[in-house]
C-alpha cells in the first residue's frame, strides 16, 4: 500500500492544529510550519477565486506543487480549497510560496494526523446510458461503518462536481454502489470521485479516489428548437439576445462567443434574466454564439451555435449621413451587397420601407424639419438596427464673396468672382459653377460697358441671388470698338519688314538659299503657334483662377504676354506664306 494512502486516511482528525493564518497581498514567499520529526502532514488552502498559484518548499529544497503526484505526495483541487497531503514530511523548515491571483488574500493551515481511512480498492464497472456501477473497498477501524459519495467531476483528483449517490459501508468489507446517470449531461471526458468520510472528535476525516475518464452520451439529451432573437445594435456596438421563448422551461444557459474566432469567456447566466448583450469592436467581422443550456435537474442541451455576419466583402451594409443637420428633406443614403434586402425607416409615427438590390444610392422623403429615425433590416432571423437624428437646417442659402467686386470698373475682358456658399447648387449668369467644400472661383467673360452678373445659390426649395454690376472698358471684349493696338502692332511691322529685308539681302547675295529660310521661319512660326495655344489652355483652367487669385499682377503680365505671343504668331505665319510665294515664283522662273 502506497504511503499517500495512509496520509489521506489522516486528514483533518487532528494531532495538532495550526490556526489557519492569511497570506497578506504583499509578501510572496512565507514560512510555513516547523517538523520536529518526520511524520505524516496536511497542508489545507482556502480562497474564494480559484486561480492561486502555490509551492511548498521542503526543508532540503524539493518543490511540491499542484503537479506533483508521487508515492507520498498527492494533491487534490477544489473550486474553494486544496489539500496537499505529505507522508513522512522532511523535518526542519517548510515554506509556501504562492500568488494570490484575484484573491485578497488565501487562508493556510497544517494539520498532523493519527486516525486512519484508506480505500483499498476502487473501479468502475459497466457504464451505459442509464447508469454505472463501482465496487469499492476502504479499511480503517474495526467494526465501524462510513459514509461513501459518488460524485461526477470533469477533472481528475477533484471533488467538485454532481453528487451520484450517497450511502454507508463497513470497513474491510467490498462495497457495490450504483450511480444514477439519467440527469448527466453529455460530455467527452468525465471522472466519478469515491469520497469516503468518518467523523473523528467532531472533525470529518476522509478519503478520495478518482475515477479513470470516461466518454458518456445520454440519449434523452435536448435540443434548442427555437432559435433566440438576436439584435445586431451597430450604435451602440453590442448584439442583444433575447431567449424568453427559445429557453423557456430551462434554469440557466451557458454563453460561449467568439470574436473574429477570437474565443471569449463564457458565462452562465440565470435563463429568467430574459437575455444577455455582446459587444464587439468596430472592426468585428463576425460573431459566433454558442448556448447550452440546462434544465432544473443540471441536464445541457446539445449546444446551439449560430454566426451573425457584422461587415465583409459580401455583407450587406447601410452607409447613412451622421446624426445632425441636413439641407432638407430628402434623406440620402447608399448601400452595397444587397439582395432584395428589405429595410424598414419607422421616422416619428411614420414608417417608411424600401427594398434595395445590388449597390447604390437611394432616399427617402421626410415629413417633417426635426425627424428622430430608427431603421432595421432582418437578414437570417437577425434583426441589424441603427439610429439617427436628421433635421433640417433653417438656416438661409448664402453667398459671401471673397473680394467685393459689385460697381467696379476693369479695362480686362473678364473678372475673377470667387467666393463661398453653403448652396447646393450654383448658378453664375445660368451657367452652372463648380462648389468644393463650400469654396468656388469662376473666371467670367466681361462684355464692354455694363455688366449685370447674377449668382443663384440654391438647396432644395430654397434659393438666394446675387446681383453685382461690373462695368469693363477692355477694347478687347465682347462689344468693345475694335481699335488697332498700336504698341502692339508697330513693333511687329518694324520687326516684319527688318525680317523680310535681311531675308531677301541673303538670298540676293547667295549667302543661304530662300527655301532654307522659308523653312527656318515656318518652324519658328510653329514654335510660336504651340507655345501659345499651351499658355492659352491655362489661362482657361481653374489652377490659373487660382494663380490669379494669389497674384492679380501676374495673372495680367500672363495674358499681356499671350496676347503678344499670338501677334508674333501670326507675323510669323504671314512670312512663312510670302517667302513660300517667293520660292514658288523662282522655280517658276528656272
């Protein structure tokens, strides 16, 4: 017979007892008893969270911990307490080390031990789906009779678990117990505890041995029929379910959920709460559910596991405007990845539904200026919800200029108007205008003499117009007399006749035939054409109404030096035709 077994026949009869004393938060390593003798010992820890880390030290240094199972060492777990039982405890000094976990603090006490339960024997024999039965064996005084537990446990070397059954034996005698397996759930690894007990001075001495595992299937096993409600609130970031009508009839439920296959804690919770919330990060993909749940004798279901689909590549998804002000009372909205997926907008008394497919846009029209809208869609049996506030705004469509410009005078062919609004849509002279983020800049034509130029600002029904009078003296706009530029045009006659003289002066005294400078000119009249045409198409682009905006000056000098570029152009162009005409006639004339 192995030492260990005698000690567990000692516990708790004491010899002599240590007063139970209490780890403080602080210290990580104590003094534990002192052994005058070898001689066999208990050591007992109590805490209310079963999460304690603990060694015991011997005095020539061995280390026991919860791992430990030798021939006079055995160490038995409880969800409250453990008992660490010690045969022939070295003498001298013993010590605990220990974390407390979530404990404020642990109790410890040691107990030396003389009376004396041993089981001898202990197995398991048939186990079906009704019940299994165990043959045992204990010894310890003559005479005497026990008290024996069956207790089910899903770890090995504990006794927390479901009681069996319960009787008495006498000591030495083999002892037959059958232990009611009808109200056992179904699990993949169980142990059946023998405790065995006697009372000894008013203090209960016992004995424990586990089971080997074993697999149980229990064919009444119940199935959840009816799925919970669930409700997938993306606000406030949780789902809520709700098993007043899937649980009915059950105690407690078992909550496992998973998080983008992140598995979570679960929890038991009493079924007459009605229901419990999960919440998730924004970025969840995917939630995962798993309930068991458990009637009044302690008997699970088969679990219930159900996926709720939050956002993917395929997964429907609403894109609605932030709580706030709109411009009226169209409502816009957009959505992806639906299939005649219908949604639900309940706006104050009024509901309102729409069916959408496929990806897009959408709206819907508001009754009122200050509407409080709740919106649900059901996809698998899961109801998806949000909730917005949308008024519309009261406040008058405006257009504040950046530079007054109302009654100036330019002697340009167009005016730079560029300002901000909160309109819409915007309108200069029925020409519709470009609006980025509130901000707009428009080049516009000028005719000469008076101009009224008129800005509409419009959102929805509403509307305001801007009316400024610009009066242009350009000779060069639209209605303008037509004067001839002569400091424009005097130096580029001066230049053409300096151009053609020196011309016909080379090729009267054979230095370059006409033909090369026929072509030499036309390619500068090219260069000239293309260099304008570029600066012409950016003087048009809104980059330049943007240069022109931080620099006036510049933007003039810009267009001052375009004009002369296609003065140039045109001179240059003329040049190219007469000395063409010359090299037609001199061939004519050869």
């Amino acid at each position: 017979m192995r030492i260990k077994k005698i000690l567990i026949a000692l516990i708790l009869a004491l010899a002599v007892l240590l007063p139970a004393s209490y780890v403080s938060a602080e210290e990580k390593e104590s003094d534990l008893v002192s052994v005058d003798t070898p001689k066999n010992m208990t050591v007992k820890l109590t805490y209310d969270e079963n999460d304690v880390t603990w060694a015991l030290v011997a005095p020539g240094g061995a280390v026991i911990n919860k791992d430990t199972d030798t021939d006079n060492v055995t160490v038995y777990a409880g969800d409250k307490a453990t008992y660490i039982f010690v045969g022939n405890a070295e003498a001298g000094q013993w010590k605990i080390r220990y974390d407390k976990g979530k404990n404020e603090k642990i109790g410890v006490s040691v107990n030396f031990n003389a009376s004396d339960i041993v089981i001898d024997s202990y197995a398991l024999g048939e186990i079906n789906e009704k019940e299994a039965k165990a043959t045992f064996k204990v010894s310890g005084r003559e005479n005497a009779e026990y008290n024996y537990q069956l207790i089910l446990t899903t770890q090995k070397n504990s006794f927390d678990g479901k009681l069996l059954t319960a009787g008495q034996g006498k000591f030495g005698e083999n002892v037959e117990a059958i232990a009611d397996l009808t109200k056992v759930s179904s699990f993949e690894e169980y142990y059946i505890t023998l405790y065995v007990s006697i009372s000894d001075g008013g203090e209960e001495v016992f004995d424990m041995r586990s089971s080997d595992k074993f697999a149980f299937v229990n064919p009444n096993e119940k199935i959840i029929t009816k799925s919970p409600l669930f409700t997938v609130d993306y606000d406030s970031s949780c789902i809520r379910m709700d098993w007043k009508e899937a649980l009915y009839g059950y105690s407690s439920v078992y909550v496992q959920t998973s998080l983008d296959d992140q598995e979570l804690e679960g929890e038991r919770v009493d079924v007459s709460e009605g229901g419990t919330r999960i919440v998730f990060a924004e970025d969840t993909k995917k939630v995962k559910v798993r309930l068991t749940a458990f009637d009044n004798d302690g008997l699970a279901t088969v679990p219930f596991d159900y996926d709720i689909e939050l956002s993917g590549d395929s997964a429907f998804a609403l894109i609605l405007p932030e709580d706030g002000l709109i411009s009226s009372r169209i409502y816009n909205f957009s959505y992806k990845n639906a299939k005649e997926t219908k949604v639900t907008f309940n706006v104050g008394k009024d509901k309102l539904e729409e069916t959408l497919d496929g990806s897009g846009d959408s709206f819907i029209e508001l009754v009122s200026d200050n509407n409080t809208i709740d919106i649900s869609y059901v996809i698998d049996d899961v109801t998806y919800t949000y909730h917005r506030i949308a008024n519309v705004a009261n406040n008058p469509v405006e257009i504040r200029l950046h530079k007054a410009i109302d009654g100036v005078t330019t002697d340009k062919d167009s005016i730079i108007i560029a300002g901000r609004t909160n309109a819409e849509a915007l309108t200069i002279d029925g020409k519709d205008v470009e609006v980025t983020d509130g901000e707009f800049a428009v080049n516009h034509k000028l005719k000469a003499g008076e101009n009224i130029i008129e800005l509409i600002g419009s959102t929805g029904d509403e509307k305001t117009v801007m009316k400024l009078m610009v009066t242009c003296g350009s000779k060069t706009a639209a209605g303008a007399k037509k004067n001839i530029r002569w400091d424009y045009i005097i130096p580029l006659i001066i230049g053409l006749i300096v151009s053609v003289v020196g011309i016909l002066l080379m090729v009267m005294k054979k230095r370059l035939p006409l033909l090369v400078w026929t072509i030499l000119v036309g390619v500068v009249s090219i260069a000239l054409w293309v260099w304008f045409i570029i600066r012409s198409i950016y003087s048009h682009s809104v980059d330049f109404i943007d240069y022109a905006l931080d620099s006036m000056k510049a933007a003039d000098a810009y267009l001052k030096l375009n004009t002369m570029l296609m003065w140039a152009a045109i001179v240059m162009t003329c040049v190219t035709l007469l000395m063409g005409a010359m090299v037609v006639k001199k061939k004519k004339k050869t």
